[in-house]
C-alpha cells in the first residue's frame, strides 16, 4: 500500500537542497496496512489506562480550570515544559494546548513561550503581544496563522496590557528557517541608538547577509567560501556587543540590549548551522540551536519558559530516526533532566490541515489515518473523549504497556510518498506527559 510520510517545518524547507525525495503529490493520506484483529489483553490495557487517566472536560481555555489541576500537579517544579503536537494541523489540539498555556501563566508562573517559528517572526509577535503593533497572522508561517493560535496571541496581549500582571509574557522565536531584515535591524538600531562608534563596523558585518539569509534554500546554493565568510561576520557582531558591555561595565543589561545580543548570537548560529553541507549535520546543528534558544530565554527573561512545537522537537527520545535523527527534546532532557517536562500529544481520528503545495501555499483538509496496532488507536479506546496520562506513575498493565514500543503516528506539514506516518516508539520514552483527543478536526488557517 502506498504509505506517505508527513514533512513539516525544517525537513519540508531543506529537502528540496538536500533531500533526493520530492514532496507530495496530490493524493490523500491513507490507512496503513492494519492487523485483522487487536491484541486479546488490548481490554484489559484500556481498563488499566482509563483508571489512571484524568479527563479533561473541554479545550476551551474560557471555560472553568478544575480539570488542569491535576496537570499543575504533574508538571510539579519544572522550569521548562515542551507542549508538542502530533500534527501541524489540528484545531482541537492548537485550542487546548492554548489552555495549557494559559493556565500554565495564570496558575503556574510560565511567563515565556518558545515557538516553533524563525527568530525574526519571534521577535515581531513579541512585540505584537507587547505593544498591539502589527498583524499576528503575518507573522505566523507555515501551518501556523490559524485562527486558534491568533486567539491565544491575542489573549497574550491582553494579559500583557493587564498593569496588575507585573510580570509580562515573552515570545520567542526558536527557528532558524531564516534571517529576514527585521532580524537585522533589531541588533543594528541598538547599536546605532546606544553605541553609535561601533555602527559601522557592524553594518559592514552584516553587508550582503540580509540579502541571502532569507531563503534557507537559497542560502544553501552559497560556496563553502561564502557561508565561512558570512559566520565570520557574524561572529564578530557578538564579540563587539560582547565587548561593549563589558566595557560598559553595568552591573545589568537593559531589556533592549539583552535581545539585541541574542538576536545576534541566532544569527551566528543561523551561519553556522549553515556551514556543513550534509543533512544530519545541519539538522542537529538546528534542533541544537532551538534547544539553546529556549534556554536563554529562561535564564535572560526569568519566570518559567513554554516550548511550543511538534511532538518530534519537543519529544526526549528520537521519534523519525531517519529524518530527524537528533531533536530539541532530547538535547534539553540530556542538559535540564527533570527540570524539563515533556508533554506530548495523541490523537486517534479526525482530518488534519496540511499544505497540497508546498511551493504555492495551497492547504487542503486530510484524514488521518489509522492502525489498529498504534498507541493512538488503544488511547482512542479509552471511554474519555480527551484526557491526561502520567506515562511516569503508571501502574499495572499500562505501565508495562508505555514502556513497549508500537507505532506512534506523527504527522507534520506535507506528505511525502512511501513514507511511514507511524513509527515504533515507546511513549514513556518519548514523553512524561501525554495529553490525548480523540477526534480532531482541520485548523482554521487564513
């Protein structure tokens, strides 16, 4: 049967330099090949399950908050918390990981959010949720300008213009898909406002780069010659802000100057994940490179921090070994242990909102397809139509049954023909948390 497999955001920008697959064409997604019939003890695994599990009563994050407390409690005192999504294309679970987040900065002290989007992206609905400025949805790439995320984006600057919430939250960028104009201005209206002997040498760095570092694609065609001088350059925009801050010898950094020297720390590492020419290089450069990201936000901004992203960044093992061999997740897990939580998501059934074409844009609404032998088929079982589980403190046959590995569905932006969209994985190892629904239907995309 023809399998495909679902790319989204950095393997769908890459593969097109990298990759010797093409993307998608125009076929639906369909079911995987399915055993006759489930295991005799799968019963008595749901019962197990669903003794253990913690209904939720609703996604909407308007509604009462007692169902969450048991999330507070399984969260416990994490500084970090990924919040993943098993698709890219998901109304239900873009709106209820919106609760999570709101109830993580209203209960919990969760005052950053880490997004799967380009830094420059970050740092436009940063200001958004700041000041008003701007539209959130041209900001928003990909998969991501829905109408579920602007509503949460909005409520972001509601909460932010609140004077009785003293501590604001921040938004950030993680990715480095690309390094646009705004990017750029961000580390050179510092310097020409605040340290206006360094302008030059610092516009002379960044020459030509803004041109080129748009495109990932278009990055990638440079000569090794030219990527090394561009890292160079970049390089030396950080040791000069560096450099002045010490010489400025302040015992605190302003809030302006904190984001100017991590705008230029992301754009050194946007030149220096650019610099191998093979895949998996490059990528665990970049899911490195998010991880760092995330951690600066925490130790710069203080509060707790949120990472919002796909089950595959967020995840503390390796989920597709073969396209994403490295990932955020694990290098977070690896350096914060249990300081860091990772939630996952589940979803049994439904449609999806993914892109037809890539190249134009163009979205259209998917099935999503089903084994009988996944994890997301025996979490579909259970009688709660959504739910928390604990995969840490189980009991019983579920506890044996998050350890064993099965397909585990993981669906991104685009299919790409004969290519699996389930992968054997164990959920424990994956993650501590996984927050299950059902039936999911397409996100509202504009």
């Amino acid at each position: 049967m023809n399998k495909k497999k679902m790319y989204g955001g950095m393997i769908v920008l890459a593969s097109a330099a990298i990759l010797a697959a093409g993307c998608a064409g125009d076929k639906g997604a369909r079911p995987v090949d399915v055993a006759q019939s489930a295991q005799p003890s799968e019963n008595n695994i749901v019962k197990s399950i669903e003794s253990q599990a913690k209904p939720l009563k609703t996604i909407d994050p308007t509604q009462p908050i007692d169902d969450l407390k048991p999330f507070e409690n399984m969260i416990g005192s994490a500084h970090y918390v990924g919040l993943g999504e098993n698709t890219h294309g998901s109304s239900e679970i873009f709106t209820m990981k919106f609760r999570l987040v709101k109830y993580m900065v209203t209960q919990m002290g969760f005052t950053n959010i880490g997004m799967e989007l380009d830094w420059g992206d970050g740092l436009k609905l940063n200001e958004y949720i700041q000041t008003g400025k701007g539209n959130p949805r041209e900001f928003l790439k990909l998969l991501y300008p829905t109408d579920e995320i602007i509503a949460m984006l909005n409520w972001m600057k509601d909460y932010n213009a609140d004077p009785s919430n003293k501590k604001k939250i921040q938004f950030i960028g993680l990715d480095l898909k690309g390094m646009d104009q705004n990017t750029y201005n961000q580390v050179i209206d510092y310097v020409k406002k605040h340290q206006p002997d360094a302008l030059a040498e610092v516009e002379k760095s960044y020459k030509d780069m803004s041109a080129v570092t748009g495109s990932l694609q278009d990055y990638m065609k440079l000569t090794p010659e030219a990527k090394e001088k561009f890292k160079a350059n970049a390089e030396k925009v950080v040791r000069l802000l560096d450099g002045k801050t010490k010489q400025a010898n302040t015992e605190k950094d302003s809030s302006e100057l904190i984001w100017a020297k991590a705008t230029a720390k992301a754009i050194e590492n946007f030149t220096t994940m650019m610099v191998p020419s093979d895949y998996p290089s490059l990528l665990k450069l970049h899911e490195q490179f998010m991880a760092d990201h995330l951690i600066w936000a925490q130790e710069a901004l203080g509060g707790k921090t949120m990472l919002w992203a796909h089950n595959i960044h967020v995840a503390k093992g390796i989920i597709d070994k073969s396209l994403y061999p490295d990932g955020s997740g694990r290098f977070l897990k690896e350096r914060l242990g249990d300081d860091y939580v990772v939630v996952g998501s589940t979803t049994a059934e439904g449609q999806f909102t993914l892109f037809s074409d890539f190249a134009s844009g163009k979205t259209s609404a998917e099935t999503i397809p089903q084994d009988v032998n996944s994890t997301n088929y025996t979490l579909g079982k259970v009688s709660y139509d959504m739910f928390l589980l604990d995969n840490r403190h189980l009991k019983g046959q579920a506890n044996q049954w998050v350890r064993e590995k099965r397909p585990l569905l993981s669906l991104g932006g685009q299919l790409i023909p004969n290519a699996p969209v389930y992968f054997d994985a164990s959920l424990l190892e994956q993650f501590d948390i996984v927050y299950q629904i059902r039936k999911t239907s397409p996100s509202h995309i504009k």
